[in-house]
C-alpha cells in the first residue's frame, strides 16, 4: 500500500500516459472507421471490397503483430517515427476495423421497410440517411461501440509493453521490474487505474443508450 | 453484389450504376497509384532481394529449413498455449457460470465482482502480472505456464458470460420440468441445462478460440517463444521485419480463418438440428457475427 502512495504521481502520470494514448486512438479510429464503414455500405464494388479485404486481415491478425509490422517494417522503408506515433497508428488501425465493424452492424439492423417507407413517403436520399436510417443505425450500434472502447483502452496497454513507454503498463514494468518494488502492490494499482479509466466510459455510454432509447 | 438492395439503396438504376462505374474506376486508379507508389518504394529499399525473402520463400536459400524449423517450434507453441489455455478457460469458465446463476445472493456479489474485475483488466497485464507475483509467492513455472495462466484468467470470464447467456436464453420450463422429475439441482444443471446452453452457445466459444490463439501473441511480454516471439527473434539476424511480419500475420490469419469456419459450421449444425419446441432462442441470442465470428471481444 505504502509503494502505491509513494510512487502516486508515477501512477498519476502513466494515467495521463494512458489517457493520451487513447485520446489520440479514439479521434483517429472513429474516423478511420466511419470511412470503412461508409465504403464497406456503399455501392461502389470496389470500395466495398476494400474494406471487407481491411477488416479481414485485421480482424484476424493480433494487435502485436500489426504493431511489430508498422513499428519494424516501415522504417525498412524509411518511414521514420518515434515509438509512440508507431505505437498509436499501429491502435487506430486494428480498432478502426471494431469502429467499422460495430457501425456496420447497426446498419444492417435497420429494417429494408424503414428505408421503403421512407422513400415512399418522398424522402430524398439525404433524409432517409439523415431521419430514418441513421438514427436508428447509431441507436443500436452503441453498445457494441461500448465494447470497442473498452477493448481500446486495455489494447493500449499492448501499446504500452511494446516500449512506447509512459502509460499504467509501463509504469508498472518500471516500478517491478526496474526498482525491484513488490509486484503485488503495484499492479493492484494499476488494475485500479484502468478500472477508473474504462467505468466512466461504460457508465458514460450506458448513459447516452438510455438517454437516446427509444421504446418500441 | 453491388446492386442488390440494402436497406440504404434500391437495386440501381442505370444512372446509377453508371455512377457506380465511375467511382469503381476512380477508386481502383487510386488505389494502383497507391501499389505502384507503396511497390516502387519497396523495390528501391530492397525488399525484394533475395537475402530478404529467400529465408522465407527459397527452399534453396540456406536458411530456409532453420529458420522455418524456429519458427514452425514457435507456432507448435503459440497452438500449444492456445489449446490449453481453451480447454482450462472452458472448464472453469462453466464453473463460474453456473455460480453465477445458481448462487445465494451473498457470494453471487462476489463470483460477479470477480468476472467485473477480470474483465475490465488488460490480458497484456495479466499475462504480466503472474510472471511477476507467482514467483514473487515462491511459486516459479515455466514462462508457458505465465502465459496460459494469463489467457485462462481472462477468457474464462469471458466463457463464463456466454455460457450465462446460453443458459439464460434457455426456456424457463426445461429447468421446470427437469426439476419437476425429480432431479436434484445438480442434475438439472449437469443433464438437462448446461448439454443445451453448450450446444447452443458453441459458435460462440469456437470463436473464443480464436481469441485466445490472437492472444498468444502476447507472449511476447514475458519473451515466451511462441510464433511472434520467434519471428521477432529471427530478425535480429535476418533482419527482414517486413517479410517476417507479414509471413508471421498470413499464419495467424490462416489460424483464424481456420476456426472460423469451424464456428460457421457448428453455428449450422447447432441451428440445423434443434428439436426444441417453440420459436428457436438461436439466431436473437448467439453473439456471433456469421461473416467474421472472431471479432467482438478483443
């Protein structure tokens, strides 16, 4: 206990670490995915088949090895970076493949007749993506969205073990295995850390499904 | 399979599958000026030549059989690991779902606070964590065992919720009916309740397999030599990461493609021959996906 309080502003700062590596993964994957998504839903075969080629590779491969890939592989090609801008790019590209996939399904969720009755109802394609699909689309893709989230957040900690240094995991690493504290002690708190990260995010999302739940 | 009516657009008209067209070609120039660029870049850095790919695709080059034996040992591992780490998951998995629905509120708090806990936790750290505490506790295993016992923690959990939803979607009367015979708790759970939710919810745990062999990838933490380990490893020598990681993701992706279509398989099977009567629990309840089973929880 005493080795947690003593090392707190570590833990503190690997938070933030933590924190930073997450904030900047989330912008980018939410991004990258609604693009994969849009081009996977679109009727242009080649988009489509793009994106179904994107997320069978990286829903079948491990985070590790889409790391090792990017942070080994690319400066073979002389695409130099730092650890952390691999590290982070290596995360939005696996989780953007979850954002795209979650999106996906909310889609698919929609009933044919929404769209049908919408059209005969004179709605332009516009506002039928606007007022009937994706509403609906967006409802139902936030709890596996939860999900992606949480996964993201516990996959930075791979982030982390793979050297980009600075988050929960590493200051785990450096505290047991470099100073030699007890283990125990130290990983409770981190476990501690990523459990205050991930609760706000679930209970924040759980949150805005009530809020937006609408009964049918 | 572009024109077929989705609930975002009809069967296209001929305006627009001449859009279509154009943005086919639009994209497919893009996409080559990106080959060609991302090819050309390739070529220029080498890696192409035959000291970078020969180990790998050459019989002939003489590292070949040495450096496919290593790696071939890792992925004997990486198999090993995930195989073991299934069955122990599978095994206590049950365990704590059946603690979970049959338990006396008091310690249903603690079996739920438990699978919480394990599930809000990292596998990575996991992984870490019993290769640091079990020999701190004067208990040291062979690096293997750090990992299994890491995967295990965290994928039994996770069985243990989609045995939970299994036994949960199951209708109220076959526990009814099974006690009305005169079975004793443990019975019904054992003859009648858990043989349908593990029917049921097969798909879902073949797909946990391939979760768990994704999951091997982590041992690299604790430089266990499973498939990513050797292969990272193999370069300090070779040094040909690109290929090496490539080769090395082709195989996890073989792997799991593999077990996917054995969920797709079972998920056919398991829907195919159902006796019960009443509208099947099947399709509203399994938390597979059918084009890609191995995703959701990773």
């Amino acid at each position: 206990m005493e080795t947690v309080i003593q090392n707190l502003d570590l833990f503190f700062q690997g938070w933030l670490g933590t924190l930073k590596i997450c904030g900047a993964a989330v912008i980018g994957a939410l991004v990258l995915g609604v693009l994969l998504a849009a081009a996977r839903v679109s009727p242009v075969p080649v988009l489509q088949r793009f994106a179904a080629g994107y997320l069978f590779i990286v829903l079948n491969c491990p985070l590790a090895v889409v790391l090792f890939f990017i942070a080994f592989g690319l400066p073979q090609i002389g695409i130099n970076g730092s650890y952390f801008a691999f590290g982070i790019c290596g995360l939005i590209l696996y989780t953007a493949a979850f954002v795209c996939e979650a999106l996906r399904g909310g889609i698919n969720s929609v009933g044919v007749g929404q769209a049908e009755a919408a059209r005969s109802l004179g709605l332009g394609i516009p506002g039928i993506l606007r007022r009937v699909i994706l509403p609906q689309a967006l409802r139902s893709s936030l709890p596996p969205m939860t999900n992606v989230l949480v996964q993201m957040i516990k996959n930075s900690a791979i982030v982390g073990a793979f050297g980009v240094g600075g988050d929960l995991f590493k200051v785990a690493d450096s505290l047991v295995a470099g100073q030699g504290l007890p283990a125990i002690p130290i990983l409770a708190g981190v476990i501690v850390g990523y459990m205050v990260t991930i609760m706000p995010v679930a209970a924040l999302m759980g949150a805005l499904e009530r809020k937006v739940a609408v009964v049918r | 399979m572009s024109s077929a009516p989705t609930v975002l657009f009809d069967t296209l008209g001929p305006k627009g599958r001449r859009r279509s067209r154009a943005a086919s070609i639009a994209a497919s120039v893009v996409f080559a000026v990106i080959v060609a660029v991302v090819g050309s870049r390739l070529a220029a850095t080498g890696q192409f030549s035959e000291d970078k790919l020969g180990p790998l695709f050459n019989p002939g080059n003489e590292n070949f059989s040495l450096l496919w034996k290593f790696l071939g040992a890792g992925l004997y591992n990486t198999i090993l690991v995930a195989a073991i780490s299934v069955a122990v998951s599978v095994v206590i998995g049950t365990v704590l779902a059946v603690c979970r629905v049959s338990a006396t509120p008091w310690y249903r708090w603690l079996v739920v606070s438990v699978i919480e806990t394990f599930r809000a936790v990292p596998v990575v750290l996991l992984v870490y964590a019993v290769s640091r505490v079990l020999p701190a506790l004067d208990t040291p295993l062979p690096l293997m065992w750090y990992l299994i016992i890491g995967i295990v923690l965290y994928n039994s959990v996770s069985i243990a919720e989609i045995i939970r939803g299994g036994i949960a979607a199951l209708p109220r009367g076959q526990r009814e009916a099974a006690e009305s015979l005169g079975l004793s708790k443990l019975d019904t759970m054992r003859l009648v309740i858990l043989p349908q939710a593990f029917k049921m919810m097969l798909p879902a745990l073949i797909s946990q397999i391939a979760i768990a062999v994704k999951e091997t990838s982590l041992g690299f933490v604790i430089s266990f030599e499973e498939l990513l380990r050797r292969g990272q490893v193999a370069i300090q020598t070779l040094n040909n990461p690109l290929q090496m990681f490539f080769v090395i993701g082709v195989i996890y992706i073989v792997i799991n493609v593999s077990v996917g279509r054995l969920a797709r398989i079972a998920e056919k099977h398991s829907t195919g021959k159902d006796h019960r009567p009443g509208p099947s629990p099947i399709s509203s309840t399994t938390p597979t996906d059918t084009d890609t089973p191995a995703v959701s929880r990773i």
